[in-house]
C-alpha cells in the first residue's frame, strides 16, 4: 500500500493575507454603515443583514470543506481496498 500523505497545509502568508483582507473588509463595511446618511434603523438592518451575510459564507465554506475531505476518506479507502484485492490476486492460480 502507498503511504501518500493527504495533508494540504497553506503557508503563513497566506492564512495573514485572508484575514487582513477579511479584517479591512468587515472594518470598511463596518465605517460605511455608520457613516451612511440613513435612519438608526437602517443602519441596523444593514448592519445585521452583514453579518448573517458573514456566518452564511463561513458555514458555506465550512459545508464545502467538509464534502471534499470525506471525498477524499472515501477515495483512499477504495484505493486501499483496490491495492489489497491487487495484492491477494495470484494470476497463476487455476479457477
């Protein structure tokens, strides 16, 4: 059997990058709301409407994650049931 590691790390950098960008977008958002020349009320919706915006996107993101991780389980249990039937067949052997 093959010992292929799975793992998928992302580097530093990266993970830094995407919160930075989230922590400016959510600020940014955040000012434009309060500075908007509306009602309190408005303001309020809006700023609700965002953040279930933001908790919708994160368990998207976290449903997606999951379907392709319990994918990839599956597929390395066929590979390895595959790779054990391979390994027990005796082509030579009469039937």
């Amino acid at each position: 059997m093959s010992d292929t590691p799975v793992k998928q790390q992302s580097t530093a950098a990266f993970y830094g990058q995407a919160v930075a960008s989230f922590a400016v977008a959510m600020a940014a958002t955040g000012i434009g709301i309060y500075q908007l020349n509306a009602d309190a009320w408005v303001r309020g919706f809006l700023a609700i409407a965002v953040l279930y915006l933001v908790t919708s996107a994160f368990t998207l993101a976290k449903v997606i994650r999951d379907r392709q991780e319990a994918g990839q389980i599956v597929s390395r249990v066929d590979q390895a049931r595959l790779e054990k039937l391979l390994a027990e067949h005796d082509p030579f052997e009469k039937l």
